[in-house]
C-alpha cells in the first residue's frame, strides 16, 4: 500500500505557509444609513503546535496555530480540503489577539488550505495546502470489558465492545457496538453516538433492557438518515443504564471520546496492493489523440484487486474500444459518479446493482487502448457521466483516500 508519506511530500513545507498581499474588501450594511468596513482577515503563516504527528505535521486532534492580521473577530477556521466542498470542515475558534490564534485539528479535515472566518462573514483567501495525516486510531476494544464510566451506587455493571477503529460509509461492514449489563435489573437503556468534532450526539437508540447477563448489540453504517450519510471523522458509542430506582450507570464520562471510539471515513482507495501515480501523461489534462486526459491513471500489477472507493448504483459496465472493460457507480450520498476503467476483465456487477464501499468490482489491468497495467479514474460532477456532468482532477480525492486507506 503507497505510504501516507507520499502524501506529505505533495504538500512539503506546507505547514509553514506565507500567502500574497491580500487586498482587503467592504461590505456595506444597515447601519445609521452609512456602510459598514468589514476588514478582511489576512493568513500569513500556520504551524503545527501540539499533537503533531512527526516533522510537525499536523494530524487530526493537532493544534494549529495561525498568524496574521485581522483575526480578533475569527469565529471558525475552515479546512477546505482535498477534493471540493465534499470534505470541507470548520472548527469554532476563539481568537488570542488580532494577529494569533489557536485551533484544533477536527479528526475528519484532510490534506488541503484553511482560511480564517469572522463574525462578520469575512473570509480570509485560502492558504497553501497544509499536509494533514489521520488521527492516531483510537485504542481497539473489540472484546467486552468493564466499563470506566461513573456509576451510582445500585446502578447496574455494564460491559462494552466495539467491532472496528476503523469504517467507511456504505460499506458491507458496519460497525457493531456491543453490551452486556449484569448486577442490578436495568429498566432503561439508551445507545448514544457521539461525534468526536464537537461532544454532540448525531444517533441514538433506546434498546429494550435484555435479560441480565445476554450479550446485546446496535449496528450502524455511516448514515444519519436514509438520505444522508455521517461526516468523516471520529466517533464513539456510550450506553446508559438505568435501574427501576433511578440509579444509572454510563460506559463513559460525557467527555470521554475514546472508549469504544472508531474512525469513519467516507471513500476507501480503489487499488488495494502497491500503486504509483504516473509520469506527466497520467495527470488530468494530458494530451490524447483529440482529446484530453479525463481522469488520473493509477499504475499496479495486473490482477490487483480493485474496489468500489465509493458504494452506490451501477449505472454503466460495459467495454470500449479505449476505455476497455469499464464500469461506472452513481455514489451514493453524493453527487459524483466514479469512473473505472481498463479493468483486466468485465466486472461481475450489472446496471443497477448495488455496490457498497471497499466492495471489489473488478482488477486492475490493460484492456482497451492501454499502455501498462493501470486503472484510469475518472469523478463527474452532477448529473454525471456523460449525462450533462464535468469531469474533474481525481489526483487529490485519490491521495486523501490513500492516505488513511
């Protein structure tokens, strides 16, 4: 698997970071009839200070610090990312003076610039990339064990566990938090999931209390609602038990993000085995006969198992004389279709199959007009494919996939 280094190296030195003159702008406003100056916050440098991963690059869970002008009325800094709006984050900030501030790292920001976001509405120009690695895991808890949190006296033992550190929205495998409560009769149970960006719950069940000492378990795959998927990022699970006198019992501190903690991602990198990203000809843009390069070539070993980075519907597999054996998924939750192409044989999936995320559909190979063993990768903006969409440069959602991948 590429080194997450590789990531790094495309924004070296990008933690230190020295941006043009920036020409402040007004904006006018109600206000005794006159406009109001609204200055605009200048970035000038930003640096990892605390929690940094190694060579002080900063990692989800880092503080940052940003130097400037124009930053006492910050409210948010903004981390625009790899790959779009699609992987932006914002993190509340409370600004030290006018020329620094502080701001944590959320757990789902990604390699990309940040800009600074005052109070009123002005935003700063976007920075250089700022290389940004994954959190540490989370420590693995897959066995049920004694829980550490508080605990009334009468309150029922409760033990807990969580499947994986690790998961993808819309993939086969959810991840599955487990229970068991023991000791005093619980009348009342609720399973809470916390998001590690902000402490706020964004799920909950209310299981039935099961019979005392039976393992129990809730299930979740990346979606708050039928429609919308979770942001990246770190989560946990806490369960509460309450006994018929009122005494409860919680499998973590409110503050606690850690115990039966696990990381979610939303795309998983579509080449499973040792990759590299090509010369000047497999970027997005090359020259081809009449045309120009669509997508971003990734070259491995023919045969290397190839998976869905994103699940969804398939809404084309079919072969071409260039493309060769292709297939095509609508992504769902988003607003993207994902492209594969010059795949060793056809793809097993038919148009309209569903397809969940880290799912093989294929391997990496040289059919069609292909020089080398490699798959072409193509993202389309909405309404997609040939349909009325744009295709787009994939290198940057591709080294963001690879480097938690």
């Amino acid at each position: 698997m590429r080194d997450i280094h590789l990531v790094a190296r495309r924004c070296a030195g990008a933690l230190v970071l020295c941006t043009s003159a920036l020409a402040p702008t007004a904006a006018a406003a109600e206000n005794s009839g006159g406009g109001v100056y609204v200055a605009q916050p200048k970035v000038a440098k930003v640096t990892c200070v605390s929690r940094c991963a190694s060579k002080k690059r900063a990692q989800g869970g880092s503080t940052i610090a940003i130097r400037g002008t124009g930053l006492a009325s910050a409210e948010a800094v903004l981390f625009h990312g790899s790959y779009g709006e699609r992987d932006d984050v914002s993190m509340p900030v409370h600004p030290g003076s006018d020329t620094r501030l502080r701001a944590r790292v959320p757990g789902g920001a990604v390699t990309g610039p940040v800009s600074v976001v005052t109070t009123q509405g002005a935003t700063s120009r976007p920075t250089a990339p700022v290389a940004i690695l994954p959190p540490p895991p989370p420590a693995p808890n897959a066995v049920l064990s004694p829980v550490p949190g508080p605990r009334d006296a009468g309150a029922p033992d409760i033990e807990t566990g969580t499947s994986r550190t690790k998961a993808y929205v819309g993939a086969r495998r959810a991840v599955t938090f487990s229970y068991r409560v023991s000791g005093a009769l619980a009348s009342a149970l609720t399973v809470e999931l916390v998001s590690g960006a902000d402490g706020t719950v964004v799920k909950s069940w209310a299981p039935a209390p099961p019979p005392p000492g039976e393992v129990q378990s809730v299930t979740w795959s990346g979606q708050i609602s039928r429609a919308t998927a979770a942001a990246p990022g770190r989560y946990s699970f806490r369960l509460t038990a309450a006994a018929p006198s009122g005494a409860v019992a919680r499998s973590a501190q409110t503050g606690d993000l850690e115990r039966d903690a696990f990381d979610l991602y939303d795309h998983r990198f579509p080449v499973r085995g040792r990759h590299d990203y090509g010369g000047a000809g497999a970027v997005f843009g090359a020259g081809r006969a009449g045309h120009s390069h669509q997508g971003h070539d990734v070259f491995a070993k023919c045969g290397t198992r190839m998976v869905a980075a994103r699940g969804g519907r398939v809404k084309f597999e079919q072969y071409h004389a260039a493309a060769g054996h292709y297939i095509v998924i609508d992504g769902a939750g988003t607003d993207l279709d994902y492209a594969y192409m010059h795949l060793a044989e056809p793809s097993p999936f038919q148009p309209g199959d569903r397809v969940y995320t880290g799912q093989q559909i294929g391997a990496v190979g040289d059919s069609g007009n292909a020089q080398g063993c490699h798959l072409h990768f193509e993202l389309w903006s909405a309404p997609g494919w040939y349909d009325g969409g744009e295709p787009f440069d994939p290198l940057p959602a591709l080294q963001a996939w690879d480097s938690w991948s």
